[in-house]
C-alpha cells in the first residue's frame, strides 16, 4: 500500500510540472494549464467517491446524502488552502510576477532531473 502512494505521489508531482512548465511559457493562459491539471486531479479523486454514492443512493437517497455531505465539509476547507497556492501562482503569472511558479518548477525539476531536456525552459 505505501508503494501505491508513492506513486501516486510521484504521478502527482510529475503532472504539476508538466502544467506548470506551459503556464510558465504563455503566462496569459497559465490559469487553463493550472486549471486543466487540477480538474483532472479532482474527477481522479472524484470517481470512486460518486460510485459509492450511486450506489448507496440506490438503496436510500436520505442516508447517501448525509453520509456524503458531512465529511465533504469537512474535506473543503483542507483542499480550498492547497489548491489556493496554485491558484494564486496562476494569476501571478498572469499579472507578471511567477516567482512562486518558478520556484516550483525548479524544485520539480531537481526533484525528477530526467525530464530536463535543455537549460533552462
């Protein structure tokens, strides 16, 4: 099991350079690369969590929907604090200061060095 989220992890970390390598290029758009690598980061996360609802709503609506809504809740707030940092990267590229984005990406890129294919980006 902790090899599972090893990888995932790593997977994880591969496709946040991979958007934030476009978004550093066009700037003006980062916020279509970030927004695009988060989205499928969510319905990846989604998918077993809305069968498990189908399923449940099945048998009784009332009791799916509150099993679900209680901790989603409670789930929001951690993940609006983690998806804000890539937000606010977004629109600092956009306005002209991706420091934090840069930063990131170098970070990334010490992190996996077989993906550098030349100096620089």
């Amino acid at each position: 099991m902790k090899r599972l989220f090893f990888w995932l992890r790593e997977l994880h970390a591969r496709h946040e350079m991979w958007s934030l390598k476009p978004a550093i290029r066009f700037p003006l758009i980062a916020m279509l690369f970030i927004g695009a690598w988060i989205l499928v980061w969510w319905f990846v996360i989604c998918i077993p969590f809305s069968i498990i609802f189908l399923l449940l709503a099945q048998v009784d609506l009332g009791f799916a929907l509150i099993l679900f809504f209680i901790p989603s809740v409670f789930l929001m707030v951690p993940l609006f604090i983690y998806l804000w940092a890539y937000y606010r990267m977004a629109v600092g590229l956009f306005f002209g200061d991706g420091e934090a984005a840069e930063r990131r990406y170098a970070e990334l890129l010490e992190r996996f060095p077989e993906t550098r294919v030349k100096p620089g980006l």
